[in-house]
C-alpha cells in the first residue's frame, strides 16, 4: 500500500498525482483497502491532481466533466467501473 493511503487520516496528496500511473497507484491502493471515506478521499486527491486530464482521457470524458464528477462526490456506477477498469489496466503490468 502506498505511504498516501497507509495513514487513515492523511488522504493523497493531489500535487504526488502528477501521472496516470500515479493516479492507478492511489486508486488502486483505495479500492485494495475497500474503505468508502478512503476511496472517496482517493476519488477527491484524484480530481484535485496534475495528471487528471490523463485519467479523463482513459476513461473517455472532458476533463471538466471528470473533474465535476469526482467533486460531487457522486459517483455513478458507470464512471466508478470505467475508472476501475484503467486501474486494473493500467497495473496489470505490475506494481513495485
């Protein structure tokens, strides 16, 4: 698990999630923990980093609209599995 998520109280840091992998990294270490506050956490450093646009390009929206949906904190079912299959895309080569 990453040191961002291994504090319970400490969410990411948005500025640390300057890439895609950055951004699979974090999420999936949210979605390994299974927690609902460490995953909307995660979901909230995400719409807050550098390397959101590469996320929203993934998962094949605008940025803004991404960015909308993880501030709201509302997360459709839809969006929340598009955005897992990226993780799981992006990490099936292996994490360190």
């Amino acid at each position: 698990m990453s040191d961002a998520l291994n504090q319970e109280a400490t969410p990411p840091d948005p500025a640390t999630l300057l890439s895609l992998d950055d951004i699979a990294d974090c999420l999936a270490d949210a979605f390994e923990d299974g927690e609902g506050a460490t995953i909307a956490a995660a979901m909230a450093a995400v719409a807050a980093a550098p390397g959101l646009g590469e996320l929203a390009a993934a998962v094949g929206m605008p940025r803004d609209a991404l960015h909308a949906a993880l501030t709201a904190e509302e997360f459709n079912l839809d969006l929340t599995l598009e955005i897992m299959k990226v993780v799981d895309l992006h990490m099936s080569g292996g994490r360190a």
